[in-house]
C-alpha cells in the first residue's frame, strides 16, 4: 500500500493501527479511580496541616489552589503508577480489579492521564502560588513514579522505606506553598510520616506476603521472612514515637499535642511488641489498622491546635 | 494509480456500540466540566493576585 492513501483509509485507522484503535472502554469513574482517591484524600489532608500550621498568611483562594494542585498532583502518580505496575497489579487479588489489569482503561491512557495531571498540577501551582512548592510537587512525582515504581519497588525490600519519601513530602509542599520556603517544623512532619510509613505497609505485607511472593514483589517478608519483618516494624514504631513528639518536644506543638502524640506513640509501639510476641494476622491487622488512626491522630491535633490557638512552648500555636 | 484502487471496499470504520458511546458521552462530559473549573480557577486566582490592578496594567 502506497503512504498515499484515500480517504478511506484516514476513516478507517484500523488498517493503519490495528492494535491501538479499540474503542475505550473506560468511564470519568475509571480515570477518578486511577487517581488512587484514598491515598490523595491522606496527601490532601497532612498537606492542609502543612499549610496551616505555617506561619503568614495565604489567601484561601491560593491556599485551595495549593491543595488542589497537591491533590491533583498525587493523583499524577498514582495514575503513572498504575499504568506501570499493571502487570504486578493484575496478579495481586486487592489490585486485581483496578481499571489497568481489569482492561478498562488502556495502559497508554492511563500514561497520558497521568503525565498531563502532573503537568497542570505543577504548572499551575508554580504560576499561581509557589515555584518551591511546585519544584517539590514535581519532586515528588518524579520520586514517586520513577525512583519507587519503576527502580525501588520490584528490586529491593527496602522499596517502602525509601519510596515512602514520597509519601512525606506533601505537609512540607503545603508548608512550602504558605510560606515560600523549609522550615524545622515541616521537616518534623516530614519525618513523622516517613518513620510512619514502613510499619504501615509492613504490617498490611505481613498478611498479603503470599500475594507480593506471587507477584515477585521483594516487600520484606517475602525475602527476610515474617519473624524479621515483625522485628524491623518494632524497631521503626520505636523510633517513631519520639519523632511523632517531636513538634511538642521542640516546642513548636501545644501540650495537647504532647498528650496525644505521646499516648498514641505507646500504643503504636505496644501493638508492634505485640505483633513480635504472639504473632498473629490479627495483631498485623489491629497495628495496620491503628497506624492510620495515628498519623490522622498527630496531624488533626495539630490542626485543632491551630485553629483553637492553643499555647506551645515559645508561644502561641 | 494507487494500489487501494484494486482492493476491496473499505470497511464502514469503527461503529461505537451504546455502551461505548455512553461511556464517551460520560468522558466528554467529566473532560467539559474539568476544564470549565480549570477556567474558573485561573480566573478567581487572577483576580486575587492582582485585584484592581487586574485592569490597571502595562500594554
């Protein structure tokens, strides 16, 4: 056939393309989904503290601009992260059904949904609030969907540790966005949801370990074993809790923040002791369970300390 | 003369079946309404950066 071709052949693409022109299946819902809604809900709320706790003031026009250039901006990721983990989510039963491995959004579309969300996510914020923030945004993509998807994540156990970076960046890009710049405190936050994050997923690998061995995903169970697994997510709970009360011993959080950051530290790192002592899919549940209700813990007090201009140590909240 | 000319007709191209066409509908519809809140956004953030002078500015 000549590359000349009649008009019947620019109506009728299928005989140039034949793999590439099946008629999307995919609903506005598919797209939502491969937004990875719950983990941007989490981003957009430990962002918002970000934002808020910092000093000066930013309008709440940009302040909402901020939130939802982060939020969009996760979800870059999260789509860019589904696009390459079909393969690793088509084995596993709790990814099973996401719209890439199901076949109702095409991998390449799922790639251009991703790539042009964290585009507008980034510019927008650079032009509209602030070009750090915007930086560590685009950082965080990047970080996200090269560095742990693509690199960490099918190569080393350590793939949730160092990817959950990933993770702690947003209170520090809502931070950035209020206040132009890092401060001690948002690195504190940073910390806290880095320290955060390797019990967490620890605890939910411990009773999905056949599903990641399946999908020769290297989380630490399947190549250390549950017996180390249990012992590392102990180490990291007892390391978290003094940086979870951190901003109160440094004197950047209230005493209700204290309290609270305190309590719930002990009883992350009395569930993690519990979970090495008597091992049991239960206590691995109860932990993982009880590691959500402690980041929302820390980050809401902040917030009500906040809002309620509560005393702190050199201050007012 | 063009080697299409001796080939069999052409197929009709791709006919969308109704569920595929309502799930476009759907896509055009979420893909409007993004870009309507887009423009309202770049709108309400530009009148809040720079106020009056959103009228008062260099040529």
């Amino acid at each position: 056939m000549s590359l000349v071709t009649d008009r019947a052949d620019l109506i009728s693409p299928v005989r140039l393309d034949p793999v590439g022109v099946e008629p999307s299946m995919a609903g506005a819902g598919d797209y939502f989904e491969l937004m990875k809604p719950r983990v941007m809900s989490l981003v957009v709320f430990t962002a918002l503290v970000g934002l808020v706790v910092a000093p000066g003031h930013l309008h709440p026009v940009l302040g909402f601009t901020a939130l939802l250039c982060i939020a969009v901006g996760a979800g870059a990721a999260g789509a860019l992260n589904m696009w390459y983990d079909a393969d690793i989510d088509a084995v596993m039963a709790r990814t099973a059904r996401r719209p890439v491995p199901a076949g109702r959004v095409k991998p390449r579309e799922a790639l251009a949904f991703g790539v042009t969300l964290a585009g507008f996510s980034v510019g927008v914020l650079g032009l509209m609030v602030s070009w750090l923030a915007a930086a560590l945004l685009a950082f965080t993509i990047f970080f996200y969907a090269v560095v742990y998807t693509m690199w960490l994540k099918r190569s080393t156990p350590q793939n949730i540790v160092i990817g959950g970076a990933a993770g702690a960046f947003p209170p520090m890009i809502g931070w950035a966005a209020a206040t132009g710049g890092i401060g001690i405190e948002s690195i504190l936050l940073f910390l806290i949801v880095f320290f955060w994050t390797p019990p967490h997923f620890w605890a939910l690998s411990l009773y999905k370990t056949e599903e990641y061995a399946k999908a020769g995903v290297p989380m630490l169970p399947v190549v250390a074993g549950a017996a180390e697994t249990r012992r590392q997510i102990l180490i990291y709970a007892l390391v978290l809790a003094p940086i979870g009360a951190s901003p109160w011993l440094l004197g950047y959080a209230g005493w209700l923040y204290g309290v609270m950051s305190i309590a719930s530290g002990a009883l992350m790192v009395a569930l993690a002791l519990r979970l090495k002592r008597r091992p049991a899919e239960r206590a691995a549940k109860q932990l993982f369970a009880f590691s959500i209700v402690y980041l929302f813990i820390l980050f809401a007090v902040l917030l009500i300390e906040h809002g309620l201009n509560l005393p702190v140590k050199g201050g007012v909240a | 003369m063009s080697l299409t000319m001796t080939e069999p007709p052409t197929q009709p191209g791709i006919v969308l079946t109704e569920e595929q066409k309502r799930r476009r509908r759907g896509r055009s519809i979420a893909i409007a309404l993004a870009l309507g809140a887009f423009v309202v956004l770049i709108y309400v953030v530009t009148i809040v950066k720079l106020g009056p002078g959103v009228l008062n500015r260099p040529l």
